[in-house]
C-alpha cells in the first residue's frame, strides 16, 4: 500500500468541489456494494443502481438511493416464501450488526456504543447510569421476526456479578424489539454465565501461547475485556450465547436494540453478530 501526498493552500482547499469528492466516493462505494451482491445474488437484477453508477451526472442522493434499492432487493429476495419451517436470514436488513471494522458503530443511535482500554470487533457500553442503543430497520417485509444477539450483562463488578448471577433482578440490561405498539425485551445474560474453567489459549503469529480472560472469586474465568469477548464467543464450544426474542412486523418497520434504565456503578454490556 502506497500514498501520494499533495500539499496545497487554504485557498486553494476552500476552492475544491467537496460535493464531487462525496459523489465520487458515494459512487465508489456503491459500485463495491453492487459487485458483492451480483457475486452473492446472481439471480437478482441490479441494472437499475448499476445505470446510476454508470451515469456520471447522478447526484449524490441518487447514489444513495441506489445502494438502498440494492440492499431492498436483496431484502425481498431473501424474504421470499418464509414459513415457520422454513424462515429467512433477513440479516442484510441490519446496518453494522458485526461491528468487524474497529470502532465502527455506524448505523446505530441513541446511547453511543463505545470502545476502551482493549478493543476488538464487537461493542461495549460500559459504566453508564441508563442507556438506549438502538436501530430503526425500514421497508421490511410483513412478517414475525426473531432478533438475536450474543452478549452478557456485568452487574458491577466481576465478583458481585458471580454473587447475584442467580438473581433476575440484577440484570438490568435487556435486547428488545419493537414494531408498532408491540415491544418484547429479553434480558442479557450475567457475565458469570460465561465462566470457563480455563482461560482460552490462542496461538500467536510467532507461535506463543497467549491467555485471555480473568480469574473471578471463584476460580473461573470470565471476559473482561473486548478482545477476551471476542476469543470467548469464537471458542470451540462457546459460553457466549445468543439471545433473542420474537416481534411481529405488520407495518415494514422495526426498532432493534438495547436499554438499561438503573444506577449501577462499574456495570458493562457487550454485544456482537446482531441477527
């Protein structure tokens, strides 16, 4: 990977045409977005944004327009004929629900998700009084929806989560969906439903032997970090578990998300591979 660097004047910067350069980029992402697509669709047809990318003179609204006609397409092909038996990953219809590129948090609003001390591909909300993190999916096709998500819920501290891991009432974060008037809420699992009774062992690039997790009071060991969460939930025989709740769509629209409303100090939530 190589960069050229051009240096210019104040003047000369206040002078370019930041809108092309934002169409340009727009454009640019929505030819990758349409390449990926025929690639995993061939089936569909996407003529219709390929001729907005093809078109020099689209606005930048129009390329905007063509990546979501893109993404609602692929959303209608995967709803297809779902049955009970046979349901549809409509996964596609959620914006970021990986979070793979570090610190990226984009499609989601409210509370902000944030990323301290050891950062890895998921999310964490940590130490806040409440929180409402959530996204608003449009244009879904009618239907009952399962919305899940890996994830734990730390009540304070590691050894009070391990203290009150048996209590219902201490876990305050919850996964909830909402669609209408109806909303249905799951709680989050404790940290403590992680426990392992080893640390989980990862080979290095220069072949050592590296250890993640922390030992709590009673000898287990737990995540404490995002990194330590990330190597939990893709170990072989993972104590990360998804969560999910069932929501009826009957209007195309749907809120995904996750609250707390309580004044815990030092608790923390952490999520990844929103479904």
């Amino acid at each position: 990977l190589s960069c050229e660097w051009y240096f210019v004047t104040k003047e000369d910067y206040e002078a370019l045409d930041l809108e092309a350069f934002s169409r340009y980029y727009e454009a640019i992402s929505l030819k990758n977005y349409i390449e990926e697509s025929k690639a995993a669709y061939p089936s569909i047809d996407f003529s219709a944004a390929e001729a907005v990318y093809n078109n020099t003179a689209s606005t930048l609204a129009e390329l905007q327009a063509a990546k979501e006609s893109v993404k609602q397409a692929i959303l209608d092909f995967q709803a297809g004929e779902a049955t009970p038996e046979d349901p549809k990953d409509m996964t596609a219809a959620i914006t970021n629900p990986t979070f793979d590129e570090i610190g990226n948090f984009d499609g989601w609003s409210g509370t902000q998700f944030g990323a301290g001390g050891t950062t890895s591909t998921c999310a964490e909300l940590y130490d806040w009084d409440n929180f409402n993190t959530y996204q608003d999916l449009q244009n879904l096709p009618v239907g009952v929806y399962k919305v899940g998500v890996k994830g734990f819920y730390r009540a304070g501290s590691p050894d009070n989560d391990w203290n009150t891991k048996d209590d219902p009432s201490q876990r305050h974060a919850k996964l909830y969906a909402r669609s209408g008037e109806d909303s249905l809420y799951v709680a989050f699992p404790s940290l403590s439903s992680t426990a392992r009774e080893n640390p989980v062992y990862i080979t290095t690039e220069n072949g050592e032997t590296a250890e993640y997790g922390m030992m709590n009071a009673a000898g287990y060991y737990v995540p404490n970090s995002m990194l330590d969460f990330t190597y939990f939930k893709e170990a072989e025989n993972s104590t990360i578990k998804e969560i999910s709740v069932l929501v009826p769509v009957s209007d195309n629209k749907l809120r995904i998300g996750l609250a707390k409303n309580a004044n815990f100090d030092t608790d923390w939530c952490i999520v990844d591979d929103f479904t």
